[in-house]
C-alpha cells in the first residue's frame, strides 16, 4: 500500500474509533461519514479497519502524526459533527471542514 492509502486508512480509522465509541453503528458511520466523503464500499471500510496502518509507515520511517497533520491541518472537531448528526442533520465532512473554514475566518476578524 502506499503512503496515501495508509494515511488515508488511518484517518478513516481515526473517525470509525470516534464514533463507535460515542455509540454509533459502524452501518451508520459507512453510510453516513465514509461512503460519502471517501467513496469505499463497507467490504472495503471493513478491510481497512483491519489494517495496521500506523505501524506499517512507522516501519517506512515515516512519521504518521506530522504526515496527517500536513494533510488535514484543519482538524475536524468530531465533538461538534457528532452534536449535528445527533440532530439528524447530518453534513459531510467537506461541508463540516468550510463550516470550521468559516468561523475561523469570522474569529481571526475580530
């Protein structure tokens, strides 16, 4: 696997442990947040959730963690998207990531 499917894998990792941990179903979580925003059938979100990713870019000699962060440097607030899905209004990611794009324009104007 290369680099990007492992960081990728990681990330879908990140938001199934989230989530399943808040209580949610991983039916909900693949149809709701992964199938919409990273395209992959629950076979293949089953098959990732297996995957040692984070040891196999350890092994590489990549750092991970610095790796996400260069990708996603806008972190999602997964406290917040849960409250949204909880109202039944549930949004991508996409859609979540401009609305964080938003309020912190709207706070660094102040």
């Amino acid at each position: 696997m290369t680099t990007n499917q492992l960081l990728k894998i990681i990330k879908i990792q990140e938001i199934d442990i989230f989530f399943t941990k808040k209580g949610f179903t991983r039916e909900f979580i693949h149809s709701e947040l992964i199938y919409p925003n990273f395209f992959i059938s629950r076979s293949t979100y089953y098959e990732y959730l297996r995957v040692n990713a984070k040891a196999k870019l350890t092994k590489k000699g990549i750092d991970w963690k610095l790796e996400l962060d260069k990708i996603n440097s806008n972190n999602y607030n997964y406290n917040q998207l849960m409250d949204i899905l909880k109202d039944k209004n549930p949004l991508s990611l996409e859609t979540y990531h401009q609305m964080l794009k938003d309020e912190r324009k709207k706070n660094e104007s102040q």
